[in-house]
C-alpha cells in the first residue's frame, strides 16, 4: 500500500491519504459480528471499537491502537457469500464510480456517506468481483500494513487477467506488469512504480460457487503457529502452506466461512 507521503511500510509505518487506487481499507460483513470479532481477536490480537452504521451495526478492529479493519453484520435477509472486501482509495467516489459503470462494472451500494469518516461505494468489476472504494474524511483507512495481524497484500482471482486488469488500470490508473507462466496469467497493479496487487487468470479453473473474488492476505509472524491457532478457534484450512512471491502462504476460512489468506513474508 502507498500514501501520499511515501511508499507503505514493510515494517509496518502508519500512513497518511492513501494515493487513489490504493487498496486502504478491507471489511468483512457477516451473520454473527459477535462471534466474528472474538475469532479474529484471539487469532490476530485484535481489539473493537464501533464504526460507522449507514450499512447496520459496525465496528473497526484496532491493531496495537491502529486501525486495520472493519467488520459489520449482514442483514438477515441477504445470503451473499461471505468475503473480505478491499477498498481502492479516490479523490472522488461518485466520478470512480461513474466511471466504474461506463467500464463495465456495476455498483451496488453508494456512493454514500459514512457520517464523518468518508464517503464510499461497493461495486464489481465486468466478470463479477466485488471491490469497495473509499473517499477519506476524517477516516483514512488502514493505519499500519506489513506486521503480523494486519493486512499485507490483496489479490483477485478471476478468468481474464489481462482483460480484467485493463478496467481497472483505466478506472484507478494502476500501471500494469503482466506476466504469464504455466498456463496462469498474472498481472501486478502497480502505483508510482510500488506494487499495490495482484491479478491471477485461472482461465476456466475457479470454483463455481466462488466466481472471481478479491483475497486479503494478512501477514502472520509464524505461519504454522496461526495456522494450529486457527483451527482451534473453528476456522478452516482450504489449501495448505505454500511458497509464493510474497511469501509463505496459506488459504484459510473463519468459521463463518469467510476466505482469507495468511502470509509469513519472512522479510
């Protein structure tokens, strides 16, 4: 992630206004918030405090004080699937948003006001995967990235990476570095040269029950550790510890089925 000031840290500096396109903020809505935050407080060290409510009740997990994260309840009419959301970062959230349509995308929720944090709107790219955009006010998202129990990386899985990356390269104005190798293309969006995420086209490969998706990596400081404390708390592991670019990394679910990864950068 990158701010306004400079690149985002590694080691977990706080930031500023994120540079628009910029993944700033994930959130997860679920059934059981209560049960939800107890998970993902023994598993990441999180603690709560309330957010805003224009979407039902809310409430942001704090990092050693810092913000990282926000977690809501569904209503209890909507059976969606559950997921993390990354939220991009804009200037201006109606003109993303417009822009977003005349793209191809749909947006569903907004753009509307979070009281004084900001403004904001969920929409989804042409092949269906979900994304937030914020507009800070006095909410700047995510405060710290790169430390154990916070948000290290997102990336979208999804049919078409190199056509899927040029909607968003002309919405958010990422720059693009495509790259292909068995049989898999992966493009990374990047920002001021920084990369900021990642695109994996698994052509006909992905579960029909999951269509594309975005998934939040979350760094962790011993990956085999979180994975045995995971468990424990009721969550699953989905696809097992392996090497990647960014790390070692696993797949995993919370227990309310919500899908996340868990990285070891080892940096």
């Amino acid at each position: 992630m990158t701010d306004a000031r400079g690149p985002a840290g590694r080691g977990g500096e706080t930031h500023a206004r994120h540079t628009p396109g910029t993944p700033c903020w994930v959130s997860l809505m679920v059934h059981d918030p209560d049960a939800t935050q107890e998970f993902y407080g023994a598993l990441f060290g999180w603690e709560f405090r309330p957010g805003p409510e224009q979407l039902g009740p809310y409430a942001r997990a704090l990092l050693d004080g810092k913000e990282v994260a926000g977690i809501g309840r569904l209503p209890a009419d909507r059976h969606l699937p559950l997921a993390w959301t990354p939220y991009l970062a804009s200037d201006d959230v109606n003109e993303t948003a417009e822009t977003v349509r005349l793209c191809g995308g749909t947006v569903g929720v907004g753009p509307l006001d979070a009281a004084e944090a900001g403004r904001m709107a969920i929409g989804s790219d042409p092949a269906g995967a979900v994304f937030g955009v914020w507009q800070a006010a006095a909410h700047l998202g995510t405060a710290v990235t790169g430390v154990p129990g916070a948000p290290a990386w997102n990336e979208l899985t999804t049919y078409d990476a190199a056509g899927v990356a040029k909607f968003y390269e002309t919405v958010f104005g990422f720059e693009l570095e495509p790259a292909a190798g068995a049989g898999r293309a992966h493009v990374t969006l990047r920002l001021d040269g920084r990369p900021v995420a990642g695109i994996h086209g698994l052509d006909g490969a992905l579960p029909r029950e999951r269509g594309p998706h975005w998934t939040t990596y979350f760094e962790v400081a011993d990956l085999g550790e979180s994975l045995e404390r995971l468990t424990t708390l009721g969550g699953d592991v989905l696809e097992p510890a392996r090497d990647t670019p960014r790390g070692r990394v696993a797949l995993v679910a919370d227990p309310e089925g919500a899908r996340f990864a868990v990285v070891h950068s080892g940096g």
